[in-house]
C-alpha cells in the first residue's frame, strides 16, 4: 500500500510539473481576416525585388561568380536544416525554393533564414507565403549570418544550374 501511494504522489509531483506554465514565443496570428486580406493587398503592391525584409541584413555583397565552398558549405546546412520542410523543386511543407534568388532579394532571403518571426509579423510579402503555407510558420533555426550567408550562395548555385 505504501508503495503504490508513492508510486502515486511521484506521478502527481510529475504530472503537476509537466502542466506547469510553460514560456512560449509569440506566433503569428494571421487567422483575422482582415490581416489576411492586408496580407494579399499590400503584397501587390510591393516590389519583390525592392524589399530587403525585416532583420539584421541590410545589405549583402554578392560576386558575379559562385563561391563554391560556400555553397557547398550551405548545401549541407540547407540538408540538416531546412530540408525537413523545404524542397528545391517543389512545395512542401514550406514554398518551392528553385528560382527564390530571381524572385527575392539577397537581404530578404537571409532576413526570412535569420528571423522568421519578425519577418512574418512585418513583411508583406512573408506574410503572404504564410498563407500560401497553410499557416506553417517557418522555425527559427538559430543560425548565423555567416550560416545564412552559405544557403543563399547555394540558391545561387542551384539556380544558376536549373
């Protein structure tokens, strides 16, 4: 008796832990419906290639040429992860990546990788690819400018190739 009553209060001690308040970030609400319609208007009306995003890149010096180190360094990184929920070739769980480097400027590219968050709370054109997701808000991986900087030269690779 005295063991299954221990037994007992360690499982209650645990279950009272595992339910307590737990710190979690902010995600963004766009299921209002006129954020959404915000969100499709104000993408119209911005230029894909004149917005550089919301984050720390203001700006980033590409060479004509492809760095192939770096690229194949961010081919890796884009392999471990990004992979999970993004595919070159086609939507997936995030949007088809193939041809993003025609598409987006480099700064709004390495914005969206380095702040997810900030970028779908402000970005128009964020925004929009949120919806296009079915809500599936891109996860904050943590990565550097550096890292960020290796998976935008291997989108240039890949679309150079493609």
């Amino acid at each position: 008796m005295k063991l299954t009553f221990k037994i007992l209060s360690v499982f209650l001690i645990l279950f009272a832990i595992s339910c307590g308040e737990k710190e979690e970030k902010e995600q963004p609400k766009l299921s209002d419906p006129e954020t959404v319609e915000e969100a499709k208007t104000t993408t119209a009306e911005v230029s894909n290639l004149d917005n550089k995003g919301v984050g720390p890149v203001k700006s980033v010096e590409i060479g004509a040429d492809i760095d192939a180190a770096l690229a194949t360094q961010g081919a890796e990184l884009f392999k471990n992860m990004c992979s999970a929920c993004h595919k070159m070739d086609k939507k997936f769980i995030g949007p088809e990546l193939a041809g993003v480097t025609e598409r987006r400027t480099p700064e709004w590219i390495m914005n969206m990788i380095l702040n997810p968050e900030k970028m779908i709370k402000e970005d128009p054109i964020a925004k929009k690819l949120l919806i296009e997701s079915n809500m599936a808000v891109m996860a904050n991986q943590g990565l550097t400018q550096e890292e960020a900087r290796a998976i935008l030269e291997y989108f240039r690779q890949f679309d150079q190739e493609n």
